[in-house]
C-alpha cells in the first residue's frame, strides 16, 4: 500500500522536524516542509502531498487560514489546521475554510494518527459523493466532451477546445468559436482528457498541446492568448514537443 504523502507547513523549524520524526514513526512520508504560503503552494504543486498540515501561525503576507482558502481554490486536497490559538476567532476563521480537522498544540502522537486517518476518511467519502454528482453534467468520450448548456448535453470535439481555466469548482472550456462552463474542477478534467492532446501546464490552465504557437520561460501564447506556465511544467513541455 503507497504511504500518504504529507506536506508539514510550519515555520518554527524545531517544531516541524519533530513532527516530521513523528509522522514518520508513524508511517506515513512527509514531502516536505514550507514556512510561508508561497512555499506551500509551490511544494503542492511540484510534490502533490495527499494532505496539509497548516500552521495557522506562519512567515510570510498571508497566514496559515488564508492559505487553507488558497488550497480550497486551487488543489483538491485535505488539511488540518495546527495552532497553539484556541480562541474563538481563530476557530470561527479556521470554520470558514472548512478544514478536516484541527489539532491544538501540544499534541501527541495520537492525536495526529486520529486527525489524519479521519480526514482522509471523510475526504474520500465527500469526493465519492461530490464525484457522482457531477457525474451528472459532464462526461468525456475518447474524442468528444459533453457538456451541459441550456438544459441539454452538448458535444464539443476534443480537436476544437483551444484550453481550459480554472473558476474554482467550476472550469471554464475555451473552443474556438463558444466557452462553456463546466460544474467539475480542473483536476478531474486532467484525469479524465488523453494526456497525449492536454497538458495542465498551470494549476489554473490546462491546454492543448497542438494549439501552442510559442514557448517562453514563463508562458505560452496560443489562439492570441498568453498563458503563464510554472516552473516544473515549462521543462517537461519542452520535452513533449519536436524542437525544430
């Protein structure tokens, strides 16, 4: 069985390593560790962690619940709220982004075994549930997408979606002529579209790869459009592609 991989996001260094040791201990592997949200959110999506541990307390602009609602936004992933701020403010902010539970320093071992393995639990139930649900208004064929548009089922071709944005829980389909929105995140669509046609080069965009026009560092330019790609993806692509 493949361990969960988790991402510690902490920024007294003594405090994480130590927890780091426990995680460990107790089986799971721990991908890494950031100390501000900036970091976190380039070690999701260069690492792909199963689950979070946020420090609600954290270097950097925005704090440990601001991240939670960046993660809420972009990624698909459980976390769990860490604080040594019991208060009800705190605890009313940490609610608003709906955490998988929330561990109030000190913890024991324990209690972090409890908190993960009932987070994962009841993340896998809620995307069963959320996953048959959507199942609803949208499905993909080998060459098509259906989607739904003035109470219908519409058939748009693979060959005509130009890339797909990201709205939070929603997508955006961009097709040379129309853009549909789609009620399924950027991430089930991934799955789902041949990885051969579509490359997430973006946690906001996902495109496809005969449309590009041109490559940079930091971005690609397609149907007039220029779209940013992250660091990881931009060497990846260059290896898709045939370099004339």
């Amino acid at each position: 069985m493949n361990k969960i991989k988790i991402l510690i996001v902490e920024d007294e260094l003594v405090i994480a390593e130590d927890l780091k040791d426990t995680l460990e201990d107790l089986g799971y592997e721990v991908v890494g560790i950031a100390i501000s949200c900036r970091e976190a959110m380039a070690m999701i999506e260069e690492r792909s962690p199963d689950l979070a541990l946020l420090d609600v307390q954290i270097k950097g602009g925005k704090d440990g619940i601001e991240l939670a609602a960046e993660i809420n936004e972009h990624y698909r992933i459980p976390f769990l709220m860490l604080t040594s701020h019991a208060d009800i403010h705190t605890i009313n902010r940490a609610k608003a982004v709906n955490p998988y539970g929330y561990l109030v320093k000190p913890f024991n071992e324990k209690e972090i075994l409890a908190g993960i393995e009932l987070a994962m639990s009841n993340f896998a139930k809620k995307q069963v549930k959320n996953g048959n649900q959507e199942g609803e208004e949208e499905f993909v064929l080998k060459d098509s997408l259906f989607v739904r548009a003035n109470g219908m089922l519409v058939k748009i071709k693979l060959q005509d979606i130009i890339y797909l944005e990201a709205d939070a829980n929603y997508t955006i389909v961009n097709t040379r002529n129309k853009k549909f929105v789609i009620r399924a995140t950027l991430k089930e669509l991934d799955s789902k579209l041949d990885s051969h046609r579509f490359a997430r080069i973006h946690k906001s965009f996902l495109v496809n790869l005969e449309e590009i026009d041109g490559i940079q560092a930091d971005s690609i330019h397609l149907a007039g459009k220029e779209i940013p790609i992250s660091r990881s993806q931009y060497s990846w692509l260059l290896h898709q592609i045939k370099l004339l």
